[in-house]
C-alpha cells in the first residue's frame, strides 16, 4: 500500500505558493460523521472514518517535519456524529472538535479516535458554521470536506459555500467525496474543487497534497535513509524474539536486529507498525500509528511484555435493557489508557465503539453489534505520538435474536399489528416492503423502542410483501416475515389544510409499479399533470412540497397504468411574510431581524445593499435557524435591506430597509 507516487500529480494541480509575508495560513478541516462513513471503503479493507483517521495522521507528519513561517493555524469541524438520524434535530448536528491550533501543537488523533458515525449529513449546516469559523474567510485559508453524501437534509449547500469562497476572494473550497454518484460529483464540483479518492491510499495522498501545497512545502516523495533507535527493556530482549517494521513506509516488512541499537532502513513518508514476538510466534507488544518522516530518527521503546489482565464477557439481557460486553481489566500502566471495541480482522484504526478510561482496575460495558461475528476487545494507551497495544481478548458476537409474529395474510388499506420479541436497541425499526426488495427500500415504519406489538399500514398492491426487523448502523435484517396481501386499492392519508410552500407529509398505500407517484395538482387537470410530485419508492410517507401560491387543490395516488387511483382535497393557505428590525445600526454590530413567514425548509433571510439584484447577498441566515435571528452589519456607511427569500421558485417576500450611519 503506497502513497507517494501520487504526489507529483496532485502537486501540480494545486495553487501555487503564496508569499511569506501574507496572513497566517489556516487549514480547516471538514470531517462526515454521519452514519454511512462506518462502511467500507476500497478494498483496503478499512472503513470510511478509519481512512480518514490514517490520513489526518499523514498530514500531521508534513506539519512535523518542515519548519514552516509563518506557522500556520488548523482546526477541525465534523458533523452527523452526536445525534443518530432519527432524532428530529439531527439536521443541526454540526461541532467543532478541535479548536485554531498552531501546526506544531497540532494533534489531532484523541478527537478523530473519539469520533462514533451515527448521524444526518448536514453538510449545509456545516459549511455556514465553517464560515463563522474562519470570521473572514480569505485567500489564505483552505477548506477540506471529506464526505461520502451531500447534504441529507433537503438545504442547498451551494449556497452555504458561498459564504466560504465569497465570489473566488474568499477561501480555497476542496470536497474529497469518498463513492459518490455521478450526480452528487457533478453538484459538489459546482461549487468547490472536487477530487474522488478511490482508496484510503488515494485519500491520504489527496489531503497531504492539498495541504502541502497550500503552505508552499513539497512532501518527500523517495525513499530516505532514516535513522532507527531501538530501546529495548532492561532485561533486553527476552521474550522478544523477533522485532518487525512494517506499514506504508515501507515496500514490505524489515525484520529489526534487537542485538543493535541504531540501525538505518530506507523509508517513505507514511505510518509504521512495530510488531514484538518471541520464538513461538505469539505477538507479546503491538505498537500503531508510529508516524514517519523520511530522515527524522524513529526512537523504539519496546516495553517488556505486560501482565496486565483483561477480560471480556457477555452480560446477559434484562428488563429494557439489551445484552452488552462487559470489560474487566487489573494491573493496567498508569496513564489514559483507551478500551477499543472491533471486529477480529478489522484495521487498527476501525471499531464498533471505544472508551477512555483511567486507573488501575474497573469494569465498564460497551454495546454489541447486532450481527454474529468474531471480535476482540484491546486495551491500548499513546507513547510519543504512537498507540501501543497493552492487551487483547477475544470474544464471539452471537448477535441480537429477534422473532416476528405476523399473519401469513391480511386485507388491504388495514393496520398490520407486528410481535416482536427479543432485545431492542434505540434506532431498531420495523417496516413492511415488497418481497426481496433493496434493503435501502423502506416502507412505513414503526420504532421498535416505541414497545411491540408495531403498528404498519399495509399497502394494498396484490403480491406477497416482507416485514423486516432492521437494526444496526448501517441497517440490517435480524429477522422478517412474509405476507400476502389481495387488493389492488391505493388510498391516502394527510392534512386537509397546509400553509403556502410548507411541506406535506402524505401517507399511501397502493400497487408499487415503476414511475407511480403521488402529486399534488389542480382538480381538473389530467393525470399527467401536477405541481408537486414524489416518488413511491421512498415508501410512506412521501414528503411533497405544497405550491407557493393559495388554492384549493388535490392530493393524488397516479398509477403509470391506470391514471389517478385515489385522491383526497388539499387547501393551500396564504401566508404573509413580514420582518422586524431596527431602523439604524451602528458598525462592527449585529442586526437583530424578527420575523414571519412560511418558513420552507430552504428559505432564509438576506442582508443587502438596496437596490440589488436578488442573487446578491452581504450575509444571510436560513430561517429553520428560529425568530429572532441576526446578521452581521456591513463594515460601510449605507442604506441596506432585509430581504425574505423563499425558494421554487426564488423570490423575496418581504423587505425592510436600515442605515448604517458614518
């Protein structure tokens, strides 16, 4: 696994060097978080967070090995990783975890270790919190998303990265997109650079070069005759037999005489991993992550094997509470030490879950994946930058047992009840699908946490359907059950009555041929016509959009075949935009702005110069953000307005003017 010759081609490809006597350089770095960054990634066996892990690591060994004036300022934001997708306020789920630091205080491995998958992609939320992030985004600054999905949450981050680059004056805006679609690759690379790493190889070499060549610094790209010390216990080397070197630094693993203690070996920039066994083979010390910069010496201090004590075990399940592994641990070194959680076979750096503790002895429980699969538990601690393997144990994963009780038939346009019985965890679901449909394919739902029985509405179309148990992150099927339903009806359920432009949640069920939709349209137009549509594939409920305009409309079930096979009347009702602020603001302050309106899901509010055309904007603040909110005053004497914008299409509806005075 090898980096370095895909340095030359990124280097060319970036900005050149900017003088040393410009603004502090600053790199932030923008990591996803969301639930999907737990999969894999290429076939390096790794996961999506875990590469990104190993690449952060490669760039804090370029900070490390160049004496870079002026020193320049990082700090790292993620978002999804605090909120799982289920909660209604996920969509805000953005945090700063590492705050401005200079490059040689920078170390970023305790947070990005700490870093759990779970949540939305919000993208859009993250970007505007980038930018009050950086205060005034400049041409020294540089942006790096690393993602795998834009934005999940319906608000456009186009806009967002505006505030970022601000018209090519701004920062550099680069989006690494780990396995994205065509169509995600093509919007991303409408707003920012884009690059699409293939591998965590070809992600570490990305960023690395990225960052390089925004602080006008050139990685070493060859092998280097590197300088390495080993320290061996005081009793020598009884008990390590044979000491090995091997990693990305290296084209294969270099056996290390433990009877010298300076030897040299060619290396590449990259990550090492120290490996100690005696004669039978059986490894007694693992050190990971050991960052290497070709020339810098690499000082080795092998402890001697530990008898530290470390038990796993599974508990077993009681009332509300779900089995979980119990992790008893004695005679441990003193210092923070880390329980790490993962997979038999999984890379050092990818885990189900991990936790810091500290002291000499305890017990703590970590959560169980819901699969059978072989895993371990590792206690392990950080020595100069490097992450030392104290001891393991193995366990087998016997996964979570669930068993539905359904009938083998029901009638449709009923409520189907689903028993369950087995150990719930809090984002279980149950859903109703066609048989053998996409296991991203949902149905209407219904939250095992909520207690069984479940409640479904079955869908009327004439052919066998599956309920599922669906657990875990990503989701997978613990148990199901089929069932046949006999009737071809469509029907639907929702609100009579919705304010202009607010979404409309609509519940359906009906025959699930390709291109059937649900639409909202005039009364007396054809099938083929609406103003909103949704596709059924995303199961019930669809969210549609309610028009702009008030009337007296129709919710539809359209069938590609047969036309409208169910409707019901949808009132849209007026509503009024109106904002409130002060007449005259000082400069340097911050505009207050109450105000009303229909508050879609993509509107927002925007500060310009009176006058302006509508794309124009000084600052703006999407209105999901609540009333009051507040904009930055601009930094000259003027007359400047308010606008309210809303979108589909984008117009203002309502505008209030004040002065900035001299």
């Amino acid at each position: 696994m090898r980096i370095l010759c895909t340095f030359f081609i990124l280097l060319a490809i970036v900005q050149p060097t900017v003088a040393a006597d410009d603004p502090t350089p600053r790199v932030l770095l923008i990591v996803d978080a969301s639930a999907s960054m737990a999969t894999s990634f290429g076939s390096e066996g790794a996961d999506r967070i875990g590469a990104v892990r190993s690449a952060v690591d490669l760039v804090t060994n370029v900070l490390g090995g160049f004496d870079l004036d002026p020193e320049p300022e990082l700090a790292i934001r993620a978002y999804g990783a605090n909120l799982p997708f289920t909660n209604p306020v996920s969509c805000t789920d953005t945090t700063l975890l590492l705050r401005w630091t200079l490059a040689t205080d920078f170390s970023p491995r305790a947070v990005l270790d700490d870093l759990q998958p779970r949540g939305q992609n919000v993208l859009a939320s993250a970007l505007q919190a980038a930018a009050d992030d950086l205060g005034q985004p400049g041409p020294r600054d540089l942006v790096i998303v690393i993602l795998d999905d834009l934005d999940t949450c319906g608000r456009d981050a186009g806009t967002a990265a505006a505030l970022l680059s601000r018209q090519d004056e701004g920062a550099d805006l680069l989006v690494l997109g780990l396995g994205l679609s065509a169509i995600d690759k093509f919007q991303a690379a409408d707003w920012a650079r884009f690059r699409a790493p293939e591998s965590p190889t070809a992600l570490s070499a990305d960023l690395v070069g990225a960052v390089a060549a925004h602080l006008g610094v050139t990685p070493p790209t060859d092998s280097v005759p590197t300088r390495v010390s080993l320290t061996l216990p005081t009793d020598g080397a009884k008990g390590l037999e044979s000491v090995a070197l091997e990693g990305d630094c290296v084209a294969e693993p270099i056996q290390v005489d433990t009877l010298s203690k300076k030897q040299v070996f060619a290396l590449t920039l990259g990550s090492a991993s120290i490996t100690a066994a005696d004669e039978t083979g059986e490894k007694k010390i693992e050190v990971i992550r050991i960052p290497v910069f070709p020339g810098d010496a690499l000082d080795l201090d092998l402890p001697p094997p530990r008898e530290t004590r470390l038990e796993a075990s599974l508990t077993p399940s009681s009332w509300g509470q779900a089995p979980q592994v119990e992790v008893q641990w004695g005679n441990a070194p003193d210092g923070p030490l880390q329980v790490v959680f993962a997979h038999q076979d999984a890379p050092p750096t990818t885990w189900w879950a991990s936790m810091r503790i500290e002291g000499l002895e305890g017990t703590i429980t970590l959560p169980l994946p819901p699969l059978a699969a072989p895993a371990q538990v590792r206690l392990q601690r950080q020595i100069d930058g490097a992450v030392e393997v104290v001891t393991r144990a193995t366990l087998d994963i016997p996964g979570r047992p669930i068993t539905l009780t359904a009938p083998a038939s029901i009638l449709p346009e009923t409520v189907l009840t689903v028993a369950w019985d087995g150990e719930a965890s809090p984002d279980d679901v149950l859903t109703i699908v066609p048989l053998g449909a996409p296991l991203e394919l949902l149905g209407d739902t219904a939250a095992a946490a909520a207690g069984s029985p479940g409640a479904l509405i079955v869908p009327p179309d004439m052919c066998l359907y599956e309920i599922r148990y669906l657990g875990g992150s990503p989701y997978r099927v613990l148990a199901d059950a089929s069932i046949e339903a006999r009737t071809p009806q469509a029907g639907l359920l929702g609100p009579a009555e919705v304010p202009a432009g607010r979404p409309v949640e609509v519940r359906w069920w009906g025959p699930t041929e390709p291109q059937n939709a649900i639409t909202i349209a005039e009364p007396d137009s054809l099938a083929t016509e609406y103003l909103a549509w949704g596709e059924i594939e995303v199961g019930s409920p669809v969210l549609l959009q309610a028009p702009r305009e008030p009337g007296s409309l129709e919710v539809r079930f359209v069938s590609q075949s047969d036309g409208i096979l169910a409707s019901k009347p949808l009132s849209v009702t007026e509503v009024i935009a109106r904002l409130t602020l002060a007449s005259t603001v000082r400069i340097g302050g911050r505009l207050e702005v109450v105000w009303e309106g229909p508050a879609g899901p993509d509107d927002f509010l925007a500060l310009v110069p009176t006058g302006q055309p509508l794309n124009t904007m000084l600052d703006f603040a999407y209105v999901s953000a609540g009333s009051p909110t507040s904009l930055a005053v601009p930094a000259k004497p003027g007359t400047y307005e308010v606008r309210y914008i809303a979108q589909d299409p984008r117009r203002s509806l309502a505008e209030a003017t004040f002065e900035v005075p001299e």
